[in-house]
C-alpha cells in the first residue's frame, strides 16, 4: 500500500498521471509490485485506480514466483544476502508466517493478468534470472522459480545479489534491460502524448528497498586515496552497517581534533567508490561558510546545475538537485563539521544544514570534533573514533617512514608511541619529523620526554601532508586552537574550565576542584561541551575526569598565544587554595586527589608572589608531611619560609609557623642537625614572646627535644620533655593527642637513658589511651605501640615484645612505603626481638634488607643506620659468621667515636659487641682491654641491675676466663650473678648462663687447670 499511495502522489505532484508505468523490480520487490497493482485495480478511492490503468510493464529481476523458496530463504543466514535479507526482514517474516498470503499474491496476480489478456490489454512482462550463484548461499532463486511460462526469460551473468548492479553502460545485463525497455516503448502512447524513444525513459526501480532512475554515477573527492591508510577496520564495518544495512540516512562521525576522522571517511568513500558502483559520491567541506559555499559551486559545475535566473543560489539548485530521483543514488561526505555556528546557524541566519540534501536515496557522513553537532545533524546515529590500538599504531608507522631499519628497535618505537597516546596526527608529526631530520626514534623520544619548552617547540612544528587541507594546522599543538576558539567564543565558562586544567595534571582530576559555575545546569552544559570535544573524559560513574596529554600541552599553548598565562595561573592558584580540602588525616582520600594537581601549578608558577601561592605550599607541605613524604614537604616548606622571611618580621607567628613545619619535616627525614637549628630558633622567639603555656610554644619545645633525642642529647631531650609534660598535665585532658605525644617521646627519652621501668609505666598508660580514641592503622598510635615493645625488649619480656612488634609490623607493611622510616624502625626492631629469642636466620633476613635499605637512604653517620648495621654484625655474630660480624662492628664503632659522646648508650654497646666478636675470634687481649673500658663506663652511668651493665660485666668475665685471669673472672660472675637472681626467673636463659659459666671458673680455680 504505501508503494501504491507514494507512487500515486509523485505522479500527481509532477503531473504525469496519464503517463505509462514500467516496473523493474529486483528480488522480492516483485511481490510488493504485484501487490500494489492489485490493490489498485478496483480500488474504493478512485484516484488509487490510476497506477493499475496505466501500468504498462514490468520487468521481474530474480523474483521468485513459485516453489518452496521462503523456507529457504529463511535458513540462509543474513552476511549471505546482506542488504537484499535486511531491508526485506518484515516481509520475510510475515511470508514466513502466512504461507497462504504468499499463495494468494500469486493466484490473484496472474489470474489479473489473464482476464486483462483476455480484455485485450497485454501487460509487457520480462523474468531476468541469476547466471552465478552466492558465495556459501548458492544461487537465490532459480531459473524455474524465477521465470514464467509464456513470457520472455533472460539471463544475467551475476549472482543475486548483484543482478542489478551494472558499472557501465556496456555492460551486457544492463544492455538487454534497457533493451527490453526500448522494445515497448513504441507501444506505450496515450491519445495526445507519445513517450520519445531515448534511454531516459522513466522507470520504477524496486527492490522492496529503494526507488531510482537509471543514471551514471559520478565523483568528486578533493584527495587522492591515501595509501598508507592502515587499520580502523571496525569504524569502516561500523559505518557501512549504519548506512546500507540499517538504513541511516545521516551518520555522523565524532572524535578529537587528529585523531583520523577526514582519513577514515576518505577509505570509506573509495570503499563505497568500489563496492558499490550505483552510488556517486560527493564531498564538502564544512570547515567555513566560505569552503562550503566554494564545494557547492564546483559540485554544481560538475552535476551541470546552472542557474536560469541571476539571483538564484548555487546551493539551493544543488539541494533541489541531489533531493531529485534523477540524482539516483548518493553518499555526501561532510567534512570538519566543527562549529556549530556553521552548520546549523545562529541569531536568525542559517547555517549550511539548511542546504543539505535529503532523499531516502541519499546518504550523509558528518565528521565533527564537537558532539554537540553531531547530536544536532544525526541524532542517536553518531559514531566514536577513538586513539588507534598498538597494532594500527605500529602498521601506520611502518608504511610511513623512509628509513625502516629505525623500526628494529621495537621496545623505542612502542615507547613512542604510547607517549604520542596512539593519535595519527601526533603520529604523522614524529613521522615526518624522523623521515626530514634523519634522527633516531630514541632521540625524538627524548626530545618528547625532555623540558616542557623542547616538548611544546616539537609538537608545534608543522609539516606537509598532502591528505589534509592546504592552511590548516596540521602541528599536534596548533591543531585544537581552532576548537578552543569556538569553545571561547560560544561557552565562556567551558573556557574557563578549560585554562584552569591547562594549570594542573591532566589526570585523574575530581570534579570538585574545577572552578564553580552557578547554576548547575550552566556547569554541566561547559562540562559537556569540553567532553563533547573530547578535551575531558569521564572515568565511569567517577566523578573524575581526565585530559588529553597532548590536549594539554596545546591549551598551554593556546592560553600562550592569547597572552592568558599568567592571569591564567594566578586565578588557578587563588582557586585551589581557597577549594583545598582541610589537610587532617579524617579528609586524605580527598586531599590525596587535589595535591597533585596544587604541585602542578605551584611548580609552574615561581615568577608569581602572591600571598596565596605561599599558603599553598604550607597546605600542601603539610598533606605531604601527613602521608610521610617528607622529601617533598621540605621543599614546600622551604618555598613558604623563604616567603614569609621576606614579607613578615621575625616574631610572625605565620612565618614561626612555616619554619616549625619546615623543621619537623627535616627531623622525620633525618636531616637531625638542621631540624636542630631551625628548632632552636623558632623556640627562642617564643620563649620571648609567648606564655609558658602557650600551645605553639609548648609544641615548639616538644619537636625541640625530640629532635636532641634522636641527635642523642638525651640529657637536654628529658629536661625539656619533663617541663612540658608537667604543663600539658596541668592544661590539657588526659586523652589529648598533644598531652600523649609528649608523654610518649618523654617515655622514649627515658627509654634512651636506661631508665626502662618508667618508660614502661608511661608507655603502657599511652597505649591504653590510644587503643580506646585512634583507629588501628593510625601512626601515632602504632609508634607508640613500637616504643612500648623496644621497652619490653630492654626489660627481657622478649615473647610480649615480639607479639606487638609483629602486629605493628603487618600494619605498617599495608600503609607505608618500603623506604619509610617507621616502617624500617618497627622492621628492625623485630629483627632485634627474634635475635634474642634466639631466632637467628629470621633475624638476619630482615636486618639485611633493613641495612640495604638505609645504606640507599640515609648518611654514614646517621644513628638509625648505624644501629641496623650493628644489630646485624649481632646476628652475624650470633651465626658465627664471626669476620663479617667484625668487619660492621669495627666500622659502626669508628663512626661512633667521632659522632658521640664517650658515656653514649649506643656507642658503649657497639663497642661491647666488638669486644664479643673479638672474644670469639680469639683476639681475646684486644676484647679485654675494650670491655674493661665498656664495664668502667657503665659502673658510672648504670644501676646495679641495669641489663646493658650485667651483659657487658658478664663478658668480661668470659674473656678473663679465657685469658687465664680465674680470679678476676670469678669476682665479676658472682655479683652478675647475684643480681640476676633477684631480677630474673630460674629458668631464665641469661641467668643460667652466667651461674654456667660462674661453676665452671670456680672449677677450673679449684683444680687449677685452663679452659677446657
């Protein structure tokens, strides 16, 4: 029906309703035929009767008029027939479905045809039949289904499916169509008008899908195929899929600027140039009004439209033109279809949308940077163009470069590439870059990876390419300013977002550090707008996005060219430093996500002096310090003291506060001197200038201290850790955080001076406190946890030491870098629990790593590295691999004796330990004479019962036994002894062996004989 009622209506509109009608139908098309001219024979609207009483032929191209060709065709899958089964699937079905439908076409047709025979009207009918079968499918339909007994048969040398695609007019199937054609004409005459005998007669062309004129295609193309064109095999399937199987009259090709849009609709169009012969194609650029305008008329020209009148246009006779059927079959390429203005228009004035064709015998492929256009012209039919993969990569470069040995080194080239994210355009570049300067892609690499101006100076040198548009930039940096011109001009607040990301990382950045746009709407219209260019992409359902690499060394230049760069960044920097999250450890997931991009624009921006760039560096310094990245919060620190010292006078507290921060950082990097320096400073202006009880002096003081502790002045650390915790007792509630901190780096003290009982009772009681108020992985709670534990480790609970110190162990081993200081203390200081719990190789393996670690790490005469390599040459030691164990000892003691003092815990103990390592080497006179000093030292400083004394005193004995001094021996052993039976438990291992070794001295003076 609707063939009937559309036909009616075109003979109407052009006033030829009392012209003949020849059908060419092709395939099922037939079976529409028949059913339109029944349906028109005595049809109740008399106007519908027209079409029956003027038909005058019809030519049957492959129609199956008998047997059981449905159900055969049913079973043969769609890639065998393509379009011919797509285009006719409703039809199928309902033949399918309602065999008796099928029949009654067929009666009622042919029975039409007798009586009108019988009337004295003979219908001209002419069956064509394939020759050739299809390839899987074999032939379609067959002779016998195809023909009529009685009626003139002809063959085609084709298969089904191209039976009526004919590539010239010589061609031997389309000569006896038209043929056939020729021979009725004569006959088709009314009473006052005779159809001229020429080959434009006019015919309907059906094939259930299309309707035409037979006309010669023709071509205009402004490049040349490109032959190093490679890849992009599913954007080709996927336009042809859209076009000719789905029908789509507009499809519109969408993706960043250089990315291959132009490149991959010229394959396609010298695709549909070979594939399919019926279709001209046509291409316009969309780049201006001026370069469509100038397409038009040279379309014009070629299609031999002219005007008739002066003030006619060009363009509206082309669009009358290709909307015509004598236009037949068309593909038009509208190509750089980027501002919106152009193509659909504004402010009252069309854009060029207005003068491009539609017919359902046409088809329109927009390629367009911006979504927006490609909505506004195709509708949901848009496909993406994405970056190329590897593979495409790797073929375009090796089709294009001169010199292809450079190519053998495969990891450069693939490094190259990923560096270039897979753009053709960027590809091109270094391309041509490497093909005129005769360079490595090693070197072109570095260039790219080099200074930020080397990289910007690169990809903005242009080159020739002879399938792009002669005076558009074709450089990878130069390539967007157009669209970023269209996006300044049209959405002010997608411009702004726009330079603001030009400031900072270009990935992984949240959404809630882009500059506001009130009201929300207008925000996500500018985000939509810079996505829809593909400047930004969205990760998922995250509310994150990410830009173009190579897009954002282009806004950079963009914003250059524009002279936008410093205002640019001066807004960034005010921007990020009000919208920072607050730096605490409650909001780090959040802050983590904006320190990137703050380091981005603070390091870019050291011409700029603005308070808040200063206030940056303090916020970000300290989110830093948080995450234990201490490096690099010193050179925020840095920045922001140095700032302060030239804007505020000695006494600011926002410059005292700068350089307290600066400190702390260098003392938990151990730079230990310079945290002492700037410390001591800091707490004599606020001594002058601050209460007793002020926080910030109270603080100052405390970081003072802590930092003489770990330089190893314990002495001046606990006189100030004392006075401050006696302060914070009187001023602050129990479970304060600053209150604990105090009394735990007091503990530690107390710890470093031997004094391990009252550290135990403070530790223990901060513990208890932050077990009940901070989380587990908390590092304040876990250093306290670690402290705790050395204690117990100094006061012989060795298996209550190691429970903890594994648990800290595990923790730390989760949140914190392999390089980290606490990480590496914990790690130690378990190593040194198993080692005296006789768990030696265990013991080893992480003093190894932990000493391989610092060796990288930290200075010669650090003390934390000293104190590994000690408690390794222990462990060495204790594995009787005795000359390695001397050689560490021996260094760690000469270290120690230029850096601490003679009384120094660490340096007594180094120096004990050699004397052991000594004693086992036999080099028993050289061990004596360093114990004996060890044993003097430690009378002085240490309790009778303190642990260090009894192990030192113990040893001498062993080496006086082993000297022969019995008595001397036996004189020490039994006051070692006598002590550890009131310290120890019976079955305490060091008690035994101190009344071991006391038995056998006494023996040996009993009998009077040597060691055994």
């Amino acid at each position: 029906m609707n063939l009937l009622i559309d036909l009616t209506n075109d003979r109407d509109s052009c006033d030829a309703s009392g012209r003949p009608l020849i059908f060419v139908a092709h395939s099922l098309g037939g079976l529409v035929c028949k059913e339109a001219i029944l349906l028109s024979r005595n049809n109740p609207e008399p106007h519908l009767c027209n079409v029956f009483e003027h038909t005058a032929g019809i030519i049957f191209m492959g129609t199956p008029h008998r047997g059981s060709w449905i159900a055969d065709w049913m079973k043969i899958p769609a890639s065998g027939l393509g379009v011919l089964k797509s285009t006719n699937k409703s039809l199928l079905q309902v033949l399918a479905t309602d065999n008796q439908l099928l029949e009654s076409i067929q009666v009622r047709f042919w029975s039409m045809v007798r009586e009108q025979r019988e009337r004295g009207r003979r219908l001209e009918i002419t069956c064509f039949f394939e020759e050739l079968p299809l390839l899987v499918v074999g032939k379609v339909v067959s002779k016998e289904s195809a023909t009529i007994e009685g009626y003139m048969s002809v063959s085609v040398h084709a298969n089904h499916r191209d039976m009526v695609k004919f590539r010239t007019e010589n061609e031997n199937g389309f000569k006896r169509l038209v043929g056939d054609l020729m021979r009725w004409v004569p006959s088709l005459s009314t009473e006052d008008q005779v159809v001229p005998a020429s080959k434009e007669v006019l015919a309907v062309w059906t094939d259930g899908a299309y309707s035409n004129t037979i006309f010669r295609p023709c071509y205009y193309l402004p490049f040349r195929k490109n032959r190093q064109f490679v890849g992009r095999a599913t954007i080709l399937e996927a336009l042809e899929e859209k076009l000719f199987i789905e029908q789509s009259e507009t499809v519109a090709l969408v993706g960043l600027g250089g990315i291959g849009k132009t490149q991959v609709a010229l394959q396609f169009a010298y695709s549909v140039k070979a594939n399919k012969q019926e279709y001209s194609i046509f291409w316009v650029a969309a780049l201006s009004e001026a370069s469509f305008e100038k397409a038009y008329a040279e379309l014009a020209h070629m299609l031999g439209v002219k005007k008739s009148k002066e003030d006619e246009d060009v363009k509206d006779l082309v669009h009358y033109h290709l909307c015509s059927e004598k236009a037949g079959k068309w593909l038009l390429i509208v190509d750089n279809a980027d501002d919106m203005e152009v193509v659909i228009g504004s402010n009252g004035k069309h854009g060029i949308y207005r003068y491009l064709p539609k017919s359902e015998s046409g088809r329109v492929v927009f390629t367009t940077r911006s979504r927006e256009v490609a909505v506004a012209v195709a509708g949901s039919d848009i496909i993406d163009l994405r970056e190329m993969t590897q593979e495409e990569a790797t073929a375009f470069v090796e089709t294009s470069l001169t010199r292809k040995e450079l190519l053998q080194d495969e990891a450069t080239t693939v490094e190259l590439l990923r560096e270039l994210t897979y753009l053709p355009l960027a590809i091109a570049q270094a391309v041509a870059y490497l093909n005129q300067n005769q360079i490595s892609v090693r070197k072109y690499l570095a260039l790219l990876r080099g200074t930020e101006q080397s990289k910007v100076s690169l990809l903005s040198r242009g080159f020739h390419d002879r399938t792009r548009y002669e005076g558009l930039q074709n450089a990878v940096a130069t390539t967007w300013l157009v669209s970023f011109t269209q996006i300044q001009r049209s959405n002010k607040a997608a411009a702004s977002i726009l330079g603001f990301v030009s400031c900072i990382e270009p990935k992984a950045i949240p959404r809630s550090i882009l500059p506001e746009v009130e009201p929300e709407e207008e925000m996500e219209h500018a985000i939509g707008t810079l996505r829809g260019y593909a400047f930004l992409s969205q990760r998922g359902d995250e509310e994150v996005f990410d830009m173009h690499s190579l897009v954002h060394v282009a806004t950079w230049v963009w914003l250059e060219s524009e002279g936008l760069i410093e205002q640019t960044t001066i807004d960034a920097i005010r921007h990020i430093e009000k919208a920072f999250p607050p730096s605490d450890q409650t909001r780090s997931e959040k802050w983590r996500g904006y320190v990137p991009h703050g380091l981005r624009v603070l390091n870019r921006s050291s011409w700029c002096q603005i308070a808040e760039r200063c206030d940056l560096f303090m916020t970000i310094g300290s989110c830093l310090d948080l995450d234990r990245r201490f490096k690099e919060a010193i050179r925020c620190f840095e920045a922001a003291s140095e700032w302060r010292r030239e804007h505020f006078t000695e006494d600011d507290d926002s410059r005292l506060t700068s350089e307290h921060a600066l400190a702390s950082a260098c003392l938990d990097d151990r730079r230990i001197k310079e945290a002492i320096k700037i410390f001591e400073h800091v707490v004599a202006v606020r001594k002058r200038t601050l209460a007793d009880e002020d926080d910030s002096r109270l603080t100052s003081e405390h970081e003072l201290a802590s930092a003489y502790l770990d330089d190893r002045r314990i002495k001046e650390a606990i006189e100030i850790f004392e006075h401050v915790v006696a302060v914070r007792k009187r001023t602050l509630a129990n479970e304060d955080h600053s209150r604990l901190w105090s009394e735990h780096e007091l503990a530690r003290a107390y710890l470093d001076d031997r004094r391990i009982k009252e550290a135990i009772e403070i530790f223990e009681h901060v513990v208890a406190v932050q077990k009940r108020t901070l989380a587990d992985e908390d590092h304040s709670r876990l250093a306290s946890e670690h402290e705790l534990a050395s204690a117990y480790l100094d006061d012989r609970r060795i298996k209550e030491a190691i429970k903890i110190f594994e648990h800290v162990v595990a923790v730390e081993k989760r949140t914190l870098a392999d390089e980290d200081h606490a990480r590496l203390a914990s790690e130690h200081e378990l190593a040194r629990a198993y080692l005296d719990d006789r768990r030696i190789k265990e013991a080893i393996e992480i003093f190894e790593h932990v000493v391989a670690v610092r060796k990288r790490t930290l200075a010669d005469e650090d003390h934390s590295r000293l104190t590994s390599e000690h408690e390794l040459a222990r462990a060495y030691l204790d594995d009787k691999r005795i000359k390695e164990a001397i050689k560490i000892f021996e260094h760690v003691v000469a270290v120690e004796k230029r850096t601490l003092a003679d009384e120094d815990h660490s340096r007594l103990w180094s120096e004990h330990e050699l004397a052991r390592a000594y004693l086992d080497d036999r080099r028993i006179k050289e061990a004596i004479e360093i114990f004996e000093h060890v044993v003097a030292v430690r009378k002085r400083t240490l309790a009778d019962e303190d642990h260090a004394r009894l192990a030192s005193e113990h040893e001498l004995a062993r080496a006086y036994l082993d000297d022969e001094m019995v008595e001397e021996a036996i004189q020490l052993l039994e006051h070692v002894v006598a002590v550890e039976e009131d310290l120890f438990e019976e079955d305490d291992p060091d008690r035994l062996v101190s009344l071991d070794l006391l038995t056998d001295a006494n023996r040996r003076l009993e009998s009077g004989s040597g060691p055994d």
